[in-house]
C-alpha cells in the first residue's frame, strides 16, 4: 500500500525510515518533509494543517494509511478530518489529542482519575495566578496550558521570578494562545523518563524507555529548547516501576480518556519524575517524541505499518512489541543561537560518512535541512540527530559522540553531556 507521513523533522525522519522497511508498504510520501526524508519518501509541498489539502492528495494516490507526526495537526483535528472521508490514519481524534493540547484538562483528568502527579492550580486570570504565587512554595513550575514546542515550561526558584514568568505567558503571550490559560504547578525532584506507548482505545502496549535532554546548555543549563539529545533505555526505570506505572497510570490514563468519551487511539507519550514517593506524570504527548523516536524506533524489531494498524483496528492486544537487547544515544546539532535566533543555509558536510555506516548502528536523523544546488544545508534550530546503537549505554554514548565529528557545517552547536547521568547509574 501507499503511506503518507505529516510532517516535517526528525521523528518523521526514523518513522520514514522505519516504515520503509515494512513489507506492506509499496511507496512512501511526505508532507511537507526534508532533504533527509527524501531518501524513503517522496516530499510533497502541502502544509501539515492544510486538511483539506492532504486529505485531497491522500484520495488522489490512493494512501492506504496516514501518519501524523506532528502535536499541531493533531491538536486541531487532522484525524478527524481524514476519517471524515474514509481515509485510514494513525492519530488521536481531536476529542482525544486534547491530553496533549491542554496541559489544564491533562491535570484535571489526573485529579479525577487518581493518577499520580505533582499538586497543581489553573487560571485564566493573570491577577488570580500573581495573587496565588505570594502564598506559594518555591522553587514552582509555571506552564503555558497550550501547544509552544516543548518551550511553554518555566522553573523559577524566587517569586520575583514566578511573576515575570506569569507576564510573560499570560499578559505579553510569547508563547501565542498556548498562554490564555496557565498551569502552576508543585516543583518535582527525581529523574525524568520518558515512556512511549501504542494505544488501541482499550489496550496499552509500553515501548523501551528513553530520557530527553531539554535545556540548551551542558550541566542542563540555558533555555528549554525542543530537545538536544536522547538515550535508550533509562537505567533508573526498573522492572518495579514499570509495573507501578502500568497499574497506576497508562492503563488509568487509557481508560480515564474512554470514560470521558475521548476515545484515545495513536501514541500516548508519558513524562515521568521517578521521585522519592514514586512516578509522577510531568506530562502527556499525544505522538512520538522528537528526539526521542530517534532512539526507540531504531531497537524495535516490529513490522511499525502493523503494529499502527493494530491501533487503528482494536487489535493492540494481539501484539507483542520486541525491542533490541542493547542501547541507543541521539546527539543533536543544533544551528548556533539555538533556541533564540540562528542562522541557516550553511552546506553540511560528512552526511555520507555516517549513512555508510548504517549497518554498524549508526544513523543521521534530519531535523531542519533543505536540498539546495550547493547540496544539503542546514533550515532550522535542530539540524540534525546523530544517533548510535551500542551493546551498552555507555557504548552507544561514545559511538554516538564520535559520529558527531564526521559532520561539519557552520556554526554547528551541541550538548556534550548528552547520557551523561549513565555514569551515575
């Protein structure tokens, strides 16, 4: 069958390439894509929330499936609307991708259902949110409600703090609409993981664990950005907390969106804090986390084309997932200034160098890159994500390092503590 992916980065990079190795798959396209993605697909120039648009082509050229990567469309009904013409896709509903577009119905929904998460209060009122911070314990987390790629998060230590963060979500809106409402929310301490899982409305099948490297600066200092690294799997998520987690919140969270009437069918990404009373959900996403497909997705031994399938369809529960018994890192390089202000159109050089070496472990994933005459440069923040397969943590770690240093391009910038807290293992 034909596959359309939406999207354009890094997660629709690996999916692209993991679905091409599908034995049901006979052709690939994407919408809009990358220099990278073209390798396995064909790229086509439509927006990924031009519906109409990508439901006309995916009619046109007979799609036998839709993957969306991206939060955006999924957050405004994408899935909704290819269904709407008979058109498979793998997504969440509108109804159901709210877990991931309103960080307030999340909290309430964790409140309702006993699912275990930090203490928390929304406002929509500006003034309410200032009054409530004179009475608060500090350090606080204050979260923009919406969608504001994965930056819409502020830590601050001080009140003075907390009320600059407050004007700068809610009255000045630099993160847009996501601001309108504002979740403040108790500070957690522990290590964060990061849990990826298929969904078939009823059955929740768990992949490998991964840890993300948010802030732009080595030691997890600077601005949170979109994420600047990954690895696979996390040491500190053990057997026991894998059982605690399975009881008492993804299948909880499943069954809590089939209660409310927002049947959940797709990609459920769980942000976990291991703190010392237990896991705490940080967060929901409602697809494939970027970057952290970039280092899941390459240890699963599964057909991905049946395994979503078997979302779409309600047959989850007749799917083992196998992953790999090794390890993964995924090192981004980033463009200079990353996350405020960069320049693009740089030639990347050395891309070759590590595609040569695919059957090693090695992979280049694109983020922000453009096929140009000069040849491939970089077009984005997240330019790339360099990632390493290892028997080990500690293998892949060194191997995903030394791949960094086959490619050059201007301006080139990256985290060099990315699986760092491995040696604390």
């Amino acid at each position: 069958m034909n596959v359309l992916i939406v999207g354009s980065g890094g997660r629709e990079h690996v999916l692209a390439w993991k679905i091409s190795k599908s034995s049901h798959v006979d052709k690939i396209y994407c919408a809009p894509g990358n220099a990278g993605i073209e390798e396995y697909a064909e790229c086509v120039p439509i927006g990924v929330m031009d519906f109409e648009g990508l439901t006309a082509f995916a009619k046109e050229k007979e799609i036998g499936l839709t993957v969306i990567g991206m939060d955006d469309p999924l957050v405004g009904g994408v899935v909704d609307a290819f269904e709407a013409e008979g058109l498979r896709v793998f997504g969440p509903s509108k109804a159901a991708a709210i877990l991931e577009g309103s960080k307030a119905f999340s909290k309430d929904l964790m409140k309702k259902y006993n699912i275990p998460t930090a203490a928390y209060e929304n406002f929509d009122d500006p003034e309410k949110a200032l009054a409530y911070l004179e009475t608060a314990q500090f350090p606080i987390v204050l979260k923009a409600d919406g969608l504001a790629l994965g930056k819409g998060v502020l830590i601050c230590e001080t009140l003075e703090q907390a009320k600059d963060g407050v004007k700068e979500i809610m009255l000045d809106k630099k993160f847009g609409s996501a601001g309108n409402q504002m979740v403040i929310e108790e500070f957690l301490t522990g290590r964060e993981v990061s849990v990826l899982t298929f969904v078939d409305g009823n059955t929740v099948k768990v992949m490998t664990s991964a840890q993300d490297h948010k802030r732009a600066g080595d030691g997890d200092t600077g601005l949170n950005t979109g994420g600047m690294g990954t690895f696979s799997p996390s040491p500190f998520y053990t057997e026991e907390i894998d059982e605690f987690c399975r009881t008492h919140i993804y299948q909880p969270t499943v069954d809590a969106m089939r209660a409310e009437g927002r049947t959940f069918k797709g990609i459920i990404f769980f942000g976990l804090m291991l703190t010392e009373k237990g896991p705490r959900v940080l967060e929901y996403n409602a697809r494939f986390g970027d970057p952290e497909a970039q280092v899941v997705i390459p240890r699963m031994k599964n057909d991905i084309v049946e395994v979503m399938e078997a979302c779409i369809d309600g047959t989850l529960a007749d799917i083992e997932l196998e992953f790999e018994d090794n390890a993964a890192v995924c090192v981004v390089l980033a463009s200079e200034g990353y996350p405020v202000k960069y320049e693009k159109g740089y030639v990347i050089e050395g891309l070759d160098t590590v595609k040569a070496k695919e059957q090693e472990g090695y992979y280049v994933f694109h983020a922000g890159t453009k096929k140009t005459d000069q040849g491939i440069v970089t077009n984005g923040g997240r330019v790339l994500g360099v990632t390493a397969k290892g028997p080990d943590l500690k293998t892949a770690r060194a191997n995903a390092y030394r791949a960094t240093e086959w490619i050059q391009f201007q301006g080139k910038y990256m985290r060099h503590d990315i699986g760092k807290a491995i040696d604390e293992a």
